[in-house]
C-alpha cells in the first residue's frame, strides 16, 4: 500500500499548490488596489478553484491515512 501513500501524497501537495495560487492570485488583486466590486468579481472567479483545491488536499491526505493503515 506504499504506492496509496504517494499517490495521495501528490494529490495533497497538487491541492496545496492550487491553495497558494488563490492566495497568490486574490493577495495580487488586493495589492493592485481595485475596487470593491472588481475586488469581489476576482474572488468569486477565484472562489471555485479554492474550494477545488481543498477537496483535493482533504482526498489526498484521506488516502495517505488510508495507505498507511492498510499497510
């Protein structure tokens, strides 16, 4: 079950760099000084992407877990 550990390993670590994008992405947008509703327009396109990020980070690390009590 070694390769279950990696696998959700580099599930996690896709979900987490897709994490920093949003960051990067809204933290760019609230620096460049926009406002209120273009603020809110980049986080709704953003919003989506975050979420999807997060499902993955949680799967990944559900299957490490998994491999690891498996193996």
């Amino acid at each position: 079950m070694e390769w279950l550990i990696w696998l959700g390993a580099a599930i996690s670590v896709a979900g987490l760099a897709g994490l920093v994008w949003c960051i990067a992405r809204v933290w760019r947008a609230r620096r460049s000084g926009l406002e209120d509703e273009a603020l809110r327009a980049v986080v709704q396109r953003v919003m989506p992407v975050n979420m999807a990020a997060l499902m993955f980070s949680v799967i990944g690390l559900m299957m490490v877990i998994l491999g690891i009590f498996l193996g």
